[in-house]
C-alpha cells in the first residue's frame, strides 16, 4: 500500500493476528509502559495486494524520566523457512491459558523458586552458594539454570541475565536484583 492508502488507518486494522485481542493487549502494555517490547507473527497485505507472514516488533521509546515517548514498529517478512516455524509458534499460542496473554505481552512468568534462582545468578552466585541458600542440591539448581537458559534461549549464566534484563524481568535500580512480582507465579 501506498503512504496515502496507509495514512489515517489504524494499524490494527492493516494487521491480522491468529488472536487479535492478544495483540490488542500487546499493544496497550506497550503503549501504557507496562512492557518495553514485544514480538508477533501477523499477517498483512502487500502492495500488491497477496497476504504474507511477518514478524512485528513493537517496542516502546521511552523519555529519560521513564513515561513512554512513542512507539516503533518493525515489520519483517518472514522467510520461506523460518514461516513454517512462525505458524507452528502462532498454533501453540492459539490456546488460551491462564496468564497467557500477560505472558505473551509482558515476557515469561517463573515459579517462586525459579524467580530466586535467576535473583541469584543475576548476584553472581555460584552454584554452591545458590544450593545452600535455597536449600537445594547442586544438581537441582543446575537443573533449574538449565531449564531457564533455555526457554530464554540464552546459551549461558551472562546472556540469561542479559535476556531476562531485557524482558523487564527485573525490578529497575534495584540491588540487588529482583524478579519483578507479576513475574512470579
């Protein structure tokens, strides 16, 4: 579509979402400040008027006081290989849970134990240390590290941080670190 045919449109009306609300959602936590940022697979119509995957990416532009400027949007084309992925990501969050729109729009959500784990490795405490203060084996707070590296798909103890950082896992200007609440189930 054209700048002209765009202008005065809303965007959710130019997109498809295999669950609008969601989407709907997602982008009021943005806009309100509630998530910093967040990823979808749409649908959308080019120029030329065929329907195609992309991968939407909104993230909010904040003020140095915090309150939120505006938003960006990123719309990518989603390739020949990574759509079939796309659609099967798109199928598993068709079915509603409790807290998956929250999720979805706001990033994971961790047990009590798991929120205390991370807490801890965003400290820089050892497994060791970790174990003992949390009364755990060795063993099960590896478990648990693990378990967490990879659904935040992050290849160590460092990029873990990073990544749940950058999901506003945590609580801003604090030390030391804390999940935030609504985080934690």
């Amino acid at each position: 579509m054209s700048t002209d045919e765009i202008r005065g449109r809303r965007l959710l009306d130019l997109l498809r979402s295999p669950v609008p609300a969601r989407l709907r959602e997602q982008f009021t936590f943005l806009s309100s400040g509630r998530c910093r940022r967040f990823t979808e697979t749409v649908t959308y119509r080019d120029g030329t008027g065929r329907d195609f995957l992309a991968e939407l990416t909104g993230v909010a532009v904040r003020k140095p006081s915090g309150d939120v400027f505006g938003v960006v949007i990123l719309l990518r084309r989603a390739g020949a290989a990574h759509r079939a992925a796309e659609m099967r990501r798109a199928e598993d969050r068709r079915v509603p849970r409790k807290g998956a729109l929250a999720e979805a729009a706001a990033g994971p959500v961790l047990s009590a134990l798991d929120a205390q784990v991370l807490e801890g490795v965003a400290r820089g405490e050892s497994t060791a240390q970790l174990a003992s203060r949390l009364y755990l084996s060795r063993q099960g707070v590896e478990y648990r590290v693990g378990q967490m590296l990879r659904r935040f798909e992050a290849s160590n103890r460092p990029a873990l941080v990073a990544r749940a950082h950058a999901l506003g896992m945590f609580a801003v200007g604090q030390w030391p670190p804390r999940v935030l609440p609504e985080r934690v189930r």
